[in-house]
C-alpha cells in the first residue's frame, strides 16, 4: 500500500493511492496515518479494503506529511561509503544519529524555507525508515518486523549552522522546513529489499545525486536493532538512513542552495518530491 495524507497544512486526511494513481480517502476507517495506524494488524486490515469502494479524492490535492505526530526524527550520518569520501570525512565505525526536529517536518512538495542568514543550504536524498512497532533492544534478524514502511526524505541541511563556529549537527537540521518527506509511506511488503534502490536528486534539472541504496555502510536491518539499543523506537518515529554522494557541500567548487532554486527528488519505488527555494521572509 502507498498511504498519504492530503489537504490543507495541518488539516490533512488519511488516504492512500491506488493501483490507477487515484488518491482514496480512508477517512471512514481510520482518523490519521500515525503510530495508531502503522501497527501490523491495522495495516493488515487496511490491505484488506477494496480501494475501489473508498471515495476518490477529486483534482491534486496538497499532499501532507504521510506520517503524522511524528515523535523522533532520528537520522544517521555519513551512511554511504562514497559520501563520506567526497566530504573528507573518516568511514565511520558505527553509525552517526543525530537528531533533527520534529518541527522541521513538511509535506512532500512544500517549499523548503531557508533561514535567517542562511550561506550555506544544502540538499540530502534519503531513504526513510517509517517505524511500525515499539522496539527496544531488538535483534538485527528480527528488525525488519518492526518497519512500517519506506518514503523519500529530503534532509535539508544548513552546513554553516552544522560545521562552522559551534557547529551542532542538530543546529544545521532543524530549521523549519528542512525536513521534507513522502510522497506517501510505501509498505514494507511493497520493497522486498531496501538495499536495492537507486536514489536520485536534482536542483534545477541538473543530476547532483544519482547513487543506490547498495552502498549502505550500515544496512537497515543494523541501523534499527542498533538505533534500538540506545532509545525505544516507537511507532511513527523516522530514521533517514543517510545519503548518497552529490552533495552541494561536496561539489567542487561546492554549489549550495539559493532562493529560486527547484529540488526535485525521488527514490525507486517509492515516488518523487518536489520543493521551491525561498528566502526567509526577514531576510
């Protein structure tokens, strides 16, 4: 199933996509996609339903967050070999997590709003882990059972924020805005493997991230049971895996976001995004 939520900015209703590209409303059956929704037996008896007896959802409605009351954004660093290496960065041992806010979260196709004084925006095409079930300490063999499902994540980033002076992964993350993902939430059943995905990015039609999820340092399955030794993942908590190598921060000369600039973005199976650049309104 491809599940959505679509509408106005924080009036958005559950639906998801049918085989012909129509969005359903599931509004009769459940009251949002979050942690309530993403269990195995409330998505089981979803996957039950004719999505022809829902009601079609007339025109392109705005999409939303597909997941809602999303309570950690928990991310990984440095994930793909070949990025590390264009950064300069040490492939690391273990996986970097680093927090991003939950206030960052917008709809798949809103525009990303650069902050205050921003010099350096940048883009991050991510696969994102919907997480299903509460896991706490749980084996890499049985991580899987605990995904809900997979979506395209955009981890905007502000590398002056990140790197520079006090710089704070988390400071660098959290703008408002910088946390685009969807188009909908793909369940686990619909991506036999996660690790087989070509993920692509481009800002203004040019081609920067063109990569696979092949080149995974740590593997979604590790990535869970490891997140899961250090916090409870609950249901409806997000973790972007990292990214590919094409960064603006690794071009040379590096290349970084600037109003009026078009990120489009997507991921093998699970559809594509879309934002606009602009200025912070005080800048």
């Amino acid at each position: 199933m491809k599940l959505l939520r679509y509408g106005p900015a924080g009036a958005e209703k559950p639906g998801l996509l049918d085989g012909e590209g129509t969005i359903r409303d599931l509004s009769a059956h459940v009251a949002d996609i979050d942690g309530t929704t993403l269990g195995p037996e409330s998505l089981a008896a979803l996957a039950k339903l004719d999505p022809r007896s829902l009601p079609a959802v007339n025109g392109s409605p705005r999409l939303g967050p597909p997941v809602a009351n999303v309570g950690k954004l928990l991310c990984i660093g440095l994930n793909y070999r070949d990025h590390a290496e264009e950064t300069g960065a040490p492939i690391p041992d273990e996986p970097i997590l680093f927090m991003k806010s939950t206030t960052s979260i917008v709809g798949p196709n809103d525009d990303v709003i650069l902050p205050r004084g921003s010099r350096k925006g940048d883009w991050e095409a991510e696969l994102g882990i919907v997480i299903g079930s509460r896991a706490s300490y749980v084996e890499e063999a049985d991580a899987l059972d605990y995904v809900a499902g997979y979506c395209v994540f955009n981890d905007v980033s502000e590398r002056h924020y990140q790197l520079e002076g006090t710089g704070q992964w988390v400071k660098g993350k959290s703008a408002d805005t910088f946390a685009p993902f969807g188009p909908w939430m793909v369940t686990r059943d619909e991506v036999p493997d996660p690790q087989d995905l070509h993920v692509w990015l481009e800002v203004d039609g040019q081609r920067y991230q063109d990569g696979t999820t092949r080149t995974m340092i740590f593997p979604v399955p590790y990535l869970v049971s490891y997140v899961s030794r250090y916090m409870t993942l609950e249901p409806g908590d997000i973790i972007p895996t990292g990214t590919p190598p094409g960064v603006g921060l690794g071009q040379k000369p590096q290349v970084f976001l600037r109003p009026g600039n078009v990120i489009r973005l997507g991921i093998e199976g699970l559809g594509e995004m879309q934002q606009n650049v602009r200025a912070h309104p005080d800048d």
